[in-house]
C-alpha cells in the first residue's frame, strides 16, 4: 500500500510539472480537431477555442494561418472530401472568437495562404492575406485586403507551380512561377519586374525578413547543378555554387544566417548553416539527413525531421508523398554549439506530412515554434488505433518526451 502511494504522488507531480511547462509557453495553438473543425488553444491560461462548429466528413476546414498581429485565417473546403469546388476564407480577429466569411473563390481548390507581414496603407487594420488555389488553368495567387470596412480580392498571377515570398515591409513579393521564371511584384503598381537570372532545382525563393536581399537558386549551366545566391539592388553574390540534386533553404529569423540542404534520388543531404554574407559556414550537422527544418524565432535552434531509416536506404525523389513512411524523427540543432539533440520519432499525420513535403514554402507563413523559442508543435498518427493528435515537444530538456494537447490532424503556433 505504501508502494502504491508512493506511485501515485510521483505520478501527480510528473503531472503537475508537465502541465506547469504547459501553462508557462507563450502565444496560442490552432488547430484542425479530428472533427474536422478550427480550435485555439491558450496555453498560458489552459482554455480551448471553438471557431467552428459545422465541420462533417464532407466539410473539412484547412490549413489555418496567423497573422503576425493576432489576427487569424481559416478556409473550407478540403477538395478531396466534397464535390463542391469552392474555397471559402474565414478572418478572426483575435483567434478566440468565431471568424467571419470574408471572400469566397469558386471553382477553385485552396492550396496554401500567406499573410503579408505588415499592415497596408488603406486604413489602421488593412492587411493583405495571399491565397494559392489550384484550378483548371493551374494555380492562382488571390490577394484578399482585410479592412475595417469591408474586404477586397484581385488575382495578381497564374502559374504551375507557383511559390512566393514577402517583402518585409509588405509592398513586394519574389515569385517563381512554372518552374523557369523569377520575378518581384510591386503591390502599389500591380506590375510583375522580371528577374533575369534562370532558376535552379528549387521550390520557395526567400525574401529577407529584415532588408531587401532575396535568396533563390540559379541555373549553373556548366554542369546543370544549383547555386544558392543572394539577389539585391540588381546585382548577384554566390554564397554556395554547384549544389545537386533539389535544394531547400531559410532565412534564419534575424536574417544573419541560412540554412540549407540538398535532396537526390538516393540520398538526403546534411542540414548546413552558412553566413548569409560570406557564404561561410557556421554549423553542420553530421551523419544526420535534415529532411524539413524549421528555425527558431530566436534565430538560434533549428528543429529538423529526419527520417528513421538506415543511412543510404532512401530511394525516391520525393519521399513524403510516394514513400510509405512509419516513423520520423525531431532532432534540433543548436546554432551556438553545433549539437545537435534527437528526439523522439513520431508518425505524421496526413496533413503534417503535406507541411513537411513543402516546408520551404510553410516556414515563411506558419510557426511550429513557441514564440519563447521553447517549444514545437506537430500532428501525429497516435498509438494502438487512437486517432490523430496534436502533440508538444519541449526542446529545452535533453530527455523530454512530447505530450499530448488534443486530438487533431495540424496545428500551428502563433506569432506572440
């Protein structure tokens, strides 16, 4: 009886302490419920958030996103569960209450939106919300300006694929459109500039989060590999040449640093961190394949996925979407030190896989990271037929195990 006891009091402070850690992290989750509905949650006062409460297995609310001033995006419906094609944008003000149908795209099917990261012009609360649909003549960028008084939407281009990024100050954006062309749009003009350089084996540009500098990968036509360059004031500088095969990269959040890796049919290459400058390298990881990673707000951690695979196993040119896959795996990298931790593996969701397929893309617009730069967030295949859940990982502690926060397929953090 007294082991019992005893058990029992270790099992309450274990209890007691993690949902202490939970309380303590700053900002609020979205998330996508297994019941296909929009839940916040607060992690400092402990509440959960209803914005939907209409969602059936043939209306499935996506990929929320949230503004870096609070407010909070949500779309209907997921194309593949309806046979009504037609994206409908939800805006909340404040991700606690229900958001408001703000513009509807017919025939259309969403596939991504973005957040501008400044207000406009037009008045105190107008703020652009970018929007990628997909359609009969490929994909759509819509642009949807928030007001105070009412909403406004334009088509600014077209394209298959189509990937971009925003100017910090919210006035421009870098595109690459059908694979071959660069260009930056001027939203006061609503003009396209060409960029007259030749993208290389690349998905998402970047633009710095801090200055006029964008990163993309150019066409060497020598040997037909990627160079990851730096294009501002119309001039070039190489920070790295030759690279093969697919490469992904990101802005470090400070814009100091970018991290880099490359991917080919048979091998997935190291996480690479280099000076956004020199073109230097800072760290490395070593022996460990970065398959998607995710920087810190601080700029100091980086949070990558690796697969759970024997080393020099991985045979396909795009392994989330073709490859059966039963485990991942979180490590992160720490930029001051360069070691790099392993956590635990995990079984991604459909909807985490997706994120993770275009994670190049989802890190400009979407957080997993605590605003404390503490915490990540993720969607997992729980145990033993349980469902899908929404699960945090503190990476503050070397032996951590991610706990449990709620059923769900996706969840993002927000910005504060």
């Amino acid at each position: 009886m007294k082991h019992f006891s005893l058990l029992f009091i270790v099992l309450l402070v274990c209890v007691l302490s993690i949902s202490a850690q939970q309380h303590a992290v700053p900002g609020k989750i979205v998330y996508i419920g297994q019941d296909n509905n929009v839940y916040t949650y607060d992690l400092m006062a402990g509440e959960h958030h209803i914005l939907t409460d209409d969602a059936t297995p043939a209306r499935v609310y996506q990929y929320p996103v949230w503004s870096n001033d609070g407010r909070l995006a949500y779309f209907c419906c997921d194309a593949t569960r309806t046979s009504q094609l037609q994206t409908q944008v939800y805006i909340s003000s404040d991700g606690i209450q229900a958001g408001e149908l703000v513009h509807q795209i017919p025939l259309s099917i969403f596939t991504y939106a973005y957040w501008a990261p400044r207000n406009c012009d037009t008045d105190a609360s107008c703020r652009d919300l970018s929007i990628l649909v997909g359609g009969n003549e490929g994909f759509s960028l819509v642009f949807v300006r928030d007001l105070q008084t009412q909403n406004t939407s334009q088509i600014i281009g077209q394209g298959a694929p189509f990937y971009y990024s925003w100017s910090p100050d919210a006035k421009q954006l870098i595109t690459q459109r059908n694979q071959r062309q660069l260009d930056i749009y001027h939203i006061d003009q609503e003009t396209f500039q060409t960029i007259p350089l030749q993208p290389g084996f690349f998905s998402a540009p970047a633009w710095s989060p801090v200055d006029d500098r964008l990163l993309m990968g150019v066409l060497n036509p020598i040997d037909r590999t990627t160079d990851l360059v730096i294009y501002a004031n119309d001039s070039t500088t190489t920070l790295v040449e030759g690279l093969a095969g697919s490469v992904a990269f990101s802005w470090s959040p400070d814009g100091n640093m970018i991290a880099y890796r490359t991917i080919t049919r048979d091998k997935i290459g190291d996480l690479i961190v280099i000076d956004a400058i020199t073109g230097e390298i800072i760290t490395r990881t070593t022996n460990k394949e970065a398959l998607s990673f995710f920087w810190s707000p601080d700029s100091q951690k980086i949070a990558f996925v690796t697969i759970a695979q024997p080393r020099g196993t991985f045979n396909i040119s795009y392994p989330l979407q073709e490859t059966p896959l039963s485990l991942l795996g979180w490590s992160v990298l720490d930029v001051t030190n360069g070691i790099a931790r392993a956590y635990s593996n995990f079984t991604p969701t459909a909807e985490m896989i997706y994120v993770l397929t275009y994670f190049d893309q989802f890190t400009q617009s979407h957080r997993i990271w605590s605003p404390d730069s503490t915490h990540i967030v993720f969607s997992e295949v729980l145990p033993n037929n349980q469902g899908n859940g929404i699960s945090i990982l503190d990476t503050t502690r070397p032996d951590t195990v991610p706990f449990f926060i709620a059923e769900g397929v996706i969840g993002f953090w927000s910005f504060n």
